[in-house]
C-alpha cells in the first residue's frame, strides 16, 4: 500500500466528520474559475470592444514606468448602457498581445468613474455565445442544454466555461438532461485518453445518467484496469459503476478496493467518495448494503478513519465493540483511528456508549480531549 499524507489527527478528524455531507453541487466535478455568467452578474458594465489604439512600447511596464494602456472602440454593450451614457471608448490597463481591430471583454465596475478590467480577448463566436447567456433561464435543463453543445468547443474559453456551468450543478437538476444527452458522445469522451480528467469525471456522471448496465462492462473493465490513465477520475468511475449495475456491483468494488489490504490509498479513497456519493445522492443503493461496504474498511485499521465518521452519520451503531477494540489496538501507525471513535461514541444514542468512553478515557485520555476540542459541537452530528 502506497503512503498516506494526512492532516494532524485531530484536523483530520473535523475535516472526515463534515466530507460526508451531501454534494451542493455536481457530484465529483470541480470548477475550475467563475463562469461567464457569474462574471458578468457581478459587474455594472460589460462590453464588447474592438482594440483601436495599442499601448506604446513594448508590452509590460518595466519599473519606473508608466502601467501600459490601450483605447478600445465600444462595439456592443452586454450590461450597463445607462451607466455608459454617450461613452463610445474605454481606455484601460492592457498587457495582452492583441493586434488593432481584434474583439475583447471588458467589464467595469464602481460607476459614474467606471474602473475597467484588463481586457480578455474574445473571438467572434465567443461573442455570439456572450450574447445568449442573457436570454437563458436561470437553472434547469434547457440551460443545461445549451451548455452541452459547447463541453469540446474548439474555442477552449467556451469549452471550460460550459464545464464550470456543469460543475456548479446539483446531480439532481443534472438528471433532468437525460432525454437531452447524447450517450454516444459520452462515452466517446469517456475513452479519449486526451480528455482532461476533471471532464472526465464530468462526463461519467453524465454517462450514470444516460447510461446502462450495456455501459457495465466498459466501466468494469477501466475499473480493473492497472494502467492509470485508463482509470484516471476513478471515484466517478466508480460512482458511474454503481449507479448503472446496483446493489450487485458492490462486490466488485468491496474486492478491489475496501477488503484489499494491498489497495493503493488514492484508490480506495475514491471507492468510499464513490460510496458517500451513493449514500447522499442516489436510492440505487440501499443505505445498508452501502454501510456493509464501508464496514470492511474496519479490518484496515491504518484507514478505518476514513469512513467511521460516515457510520456515525448514517446511523450505524453496531459497530460500538469493534470500534473500542480499534482504539485499544491502535498503535503508532493507526493512533489517529482514535479521535474519529470517540466521536462515534459521543454521537452514539446508547447508554453503553457513554461508558466505553469512559472505558477509553483511562487508556489515552489525551484521545478524549482532541476529540472535545476539535469536535465541540455536542454529540449530534
């Protein structure tokens, strides 16, 4: 098993207790900046603006110079007009390469003095998408939609600020697309080892959408694969698996990853972020099966941390012997499994909880401490 870097065991111990809250956003995906949306929400004016009048010099400001500045000819005007008035050009800092006549984005803020970003140069059909975001509703599938047309734009701008539009989306507004997603695609996306991984994950959970148990066997295969490209957003993957086999796709996952003592930590993590995704998200898997997966990381006791947080938070108060005898054989490759035990047992409703912490208390009582400094919100979670 490959080494784990983790965060002092108590720090730890608060990060695992919140990981296994439910997902507001798409499951596994990350955005990458804001969205153009955003931006342009955020701001008094936005403009379309051809370069007229390049700045002096060389570009860049050497010390002791003045800031480079350039003039640009409004051509359109997104967002602001009555703030703009008679206003026809913006001259503002410019440090990009650009050449006379070419379009850029330039937004402002703090008007009637309207102080203007550095502009981004934009091409004629970035200006065409700018255009529509306006006229899009604000949530749902027909804005999703839209945005799936552009997820491999050639224009990269478009392409990441389509991704950005689907990583900020709950996977329940996401499976309103189904009838709209093009699974051939998808799965094209899905093999192109070219493909960025953060799109990758994007485009499994669009896959465990439009998917099916045809897709299984595809998914089995990256799974089990030992080349890691081929299982490069394995925690999707496996979040992907699941969704389309089933409570009867578990064991595949429990022999790789959860029994296996030999499993790498990267990969096992991703089968518990998999399995909190499932818990949280989805009814595919029932709540049970789930927390008899997460159970056999308790034969790990170097990574049993990772998922006792989650037994607490669903519930599972069968393990309490199991879990004591965990801190009483922690040694100093497993002593962090301590802290996330004792917040089980404070969590725990039963009485004999309370008197195994006593119990524990006399073996390190230094364990009960951390686990009332860095988790003092009582014993609910």
């Amino acid at each position: 098993m490959s080494s784990r870097s983790r965060y002092p065991c108590s720090v730890a111990t608060v990060l695992l207790f919140f990981s296994a809250m439910p997902a507001a956003a798409c499951p596994f995906c990350s955005p990458v900046s804001q969205t153009f949306t955003e931006e342009i929400a955020s701001m008094d004016v936005v403009v379309i603006a051809r370069l007229t009048v390049p700045p002096a010099g060389k570009l860049g400001a050497a010390a002791g110079q003045d800031v480079p500045k350039a003039t640009f000819e409004i051509t359109e005007v997104l967002k602001g007009q009555d703030h703009l008035r008679n206003t026809k050009s913006v001259q503002t800092v410019f440090f990009s390469a650009g050449q006379v006549g070419d379009l850029f984005l330039i937004v402002g803020v703090d008007p009637p003095a309207i102080a203007w970003s550095t502009p981004l140069k934009v091409s004629e059909r970035a200006v065409a998408y700018l255009r529509k975001l306006e006229g899009l509703p604000a949530k749902g599938a027909e804005r999703l939609r839209f945005f799936q047309n552009y997820l491999e734009d050639e224009d990269d701008m478009l392409s990441r600020d389509a991704y950005d539009e689907f990583a900020r989306t709950p996977y329940d507004m996401i499976k309103e697309l189904k009838p709209h997603l093009d699974h051939d695609q998808i799965v094209a996306w899905i093999k192109n080892s070219e493909i960025p991984v953060n799109r990758r994950r994007l485009y499994l959970v669009l896959l465990s959408v439009c998917g099916d148990e045809r897709d299984a066997g595809m998914l089995e295969r990256m799974i089990r694969s030992e080349d890691r490209q081929s299982r490069a957003g394995l925690d999707a993957m496996i979040g992907c698996y699941l969704t389309l086999t089933g409570p009867k796709g578990m064991p595949l996952i429990e022999d790789l990853f959860l029994k296996n003592q030999q499993a790498e930590y990267a990969d096992t993590y991703s089968a518990i972020m998999a399995l909190r995704f499932h818990g949280t998200e989805t009814d595919v898997i029932p709540q049970e099966r789930i927390l008899e997966g997460l159970r056999y990381m308790l034969d790990r006791p170097q990574l049993a941390d990772l998922v006792i947080p989650d037994l607490a938070r669903w519930q599972d108060w069968s393990q309490i012997d199991r879990l004591v005898q965990l801190f009483k054989d922690a040694d100093e490759k497993s002593s962090w499994v301590r802290v996330p035990v004792v917040n089980y047992l404070r969590a725990c409703p039963k009485p004999e909880a309370k008197e195994r912490i006593k119990e524990l208390e006399k073996i390190d009582p230094d364990a009960i401490k951390r686990a009332s400094v860095f988790l003092p919100f009582g014993p609910g979670l």
